[in-house]
C-alpha cells in the first residue's frame, strides 16, 4: 500500500497493548482515522486462569457517534449423562448446581443481549428504550468447528441517541466419556450516534472484522496459559472430587435419616398392633 493510498484510507491501524507485557502489540484492528480511540487491557485471573479484559472506546471527532467495546465474558457448561446426573443428585439434596461463578448454557445472541447485556447496563445507568429491531446473523463455522454468532438490537439512548447493542458469540465444543463440554465467549458492543445508525454500525464491523493478532504475543500468551493448565486441572479435579465426597456424604446422611424414621414408624406400628390385640 502506497502512502498515498494509505493516507485517502477511512481508516488507520490501532495496536492494542498489553501493559503486562511492556505495552506489547496484542492485536490490531482498523478504526475510522479522525476517531479518537481509548483503551484499557486489563486480567481477572479465575484460579489459575487469567482472562482478558479488554475494553475499547472509539469515539467521532464531532462527538455525535461513538462505539464501545465492553470486556468479554466467558463461560463454560457441561451435559449429558454424568453432568445431568450430578446436577440432579445435588438438586435432590437441595445443594447448588452450579460448580462455578461462570457456568452458564450456551445462548444466542440475541437472548443473551436482552438477558444478560441490557441488565448489565440499566445497573449503570445506562437505560435503553423503544427496544427491538432484533437481528440474528447467519451462524458460522471457524477454526477446530467453532461455532460463531452474532445478533444485535437497537434502542434509544436516554441522550437521545440511537443505539445497537450487539454480541459476538464463539462457541467451542468437546466430547470426553459420552459429555458435552462448552467454553464460549461473548464480546458485546454498543453503536451509538445522533446520525445514521447503519452508517456508524458499520465502522463497529469494520473494527471486529479486520481484528489480527500479533503471533508473539499469542504465543506468550499460549506458554503462559500452559504452564497453568496442570495447575487448574488439578484444581477442577479437586472440586469435583470435593463435590461428589459431599454429595455423598449428604446421600448418607439423608438415608440414615431416612432409615430412622422407617424404624420409629416400625416400632410405632408395632406398638398399636400390640395394644389392638390385647
């Protein structure tokens, strides 16, 4: 490319940086060139995992338009015999579901912006109304057979600006002994202008279309998340185990208890038929 070409671009390159790693290039992605641009990278570690918090803020020279980037979220849910099966006995025994803060089924697009995004944001202040326009993207397979989807809705902010608050969902999938294992990840956005919505949502799909990472990085990032594996594996291992001993003993404590009120029944029974026959 040309400087010429370069400069008569709509768009420039913008490096993401990881403070972490002396402000090394994560990845880049093209942003609208006269756009002011502001970044925070940040990790939640979630055991020995640590995930990636990364929020962008792209925001029109005129201050009318602005898209958002909020931080990524990710889950992970299991199904199929053994972990329906324990869901059950647990639920039997009145003990949560749950194993972790961020289990969670994997859900569309657009369920998941009017469950869990427009929620997120009425609790900071940030209220949409007129709500609808609900749309879903055709699904896609990536790389491995990850599922991805993508699906939106528009609304009204309360400055009067118009809003579509959509979601990126990848999706991977295993199957070990006969379970369904799922570790997906959603990065929800917010296009905002005072102008032409469909005018500014596409500089939000130019900006998550044209995402590239920097391989160094990646591999930092690979190296750093296998020397954590083993450690969060035996983690997992040892919840689970802690779990099942759990559900077990509370499987025989309410036995016990449950053989107990058998034999006092017994001896009651016993004692009426006695006093019947005398």
């Amino acid at each position: 490319m040309t400087e010429q070409t370069a400069s008569a671009s709509p768009y420039r390159l913008l490096g993401i940086l990881d403070p972490d790693r002396d402000r090394m290039v994560a990845f880049a992605l093209k942003v609208p060139r006269e756009w002011q641009a502001e970044q925070s990278f940040k990790r939640q570690w979630d055991g020995a995992i640590a995930q990636n918090k990364i929020y962008l803020s792209l925001r029109a020279p005129d201050g009318r338009s602005q898209i958002e980037y909020l931080p990524a979220a990710q889950y992970i849910y299991s199904e199929g015999p053994q972990s329906d099966g324990l869901r059950a006995r647990q639920r039997s025994l009145g003990l949560p579901t749950r194993t972790a803060n961020n289990e969670l089924s994997p859900m569309q697009p657009v369920p998941y912006v009017k469950q869990r995004v427009l929620p997120y944001l009425a609790q900071n202040g940030i209220s949409l109304s007129n709500v609808g326009n609900e749309r879903n993207a055709p699904q896609q397979r990536g790389e491995n057979r990850q599922l991805k989807m993508r699906g939106s809705v528009d609304g009204m902010l309360p400055n009067g600006h118009k809003a579509r608050i959509e979601c990126r969902i990848n999706v991977n999938s295993q199957q070990i002994n006969g379970d369904t294992y799922y570790s997906w990840s959603v990065v929800p956005s917010i296009t905002q202008t005072a102008g032409d919505l469909e005018v500014t949502h596409a500089h939000t799909v130019v900006a998550q279309e044209s995402i590239v990472r920097n391989p160094a990085w990646q591999q930092l990032e690979e190296d750093a998340q296998n020397r954590n594996s083993e450690a969060s594996r035996r983690q997992h291992e040892a919840t689970m185990d802690q779990i099942h001993a759990n559900t077990a003993a509370m499987t025989r404590a309410h036995e016990g208890r449950m053989n107990d009120i058998r034999k006092f029944g017994e001896a009651n029974t016993a004692r009426f038929n006695n006093r019947m026959a005398e």
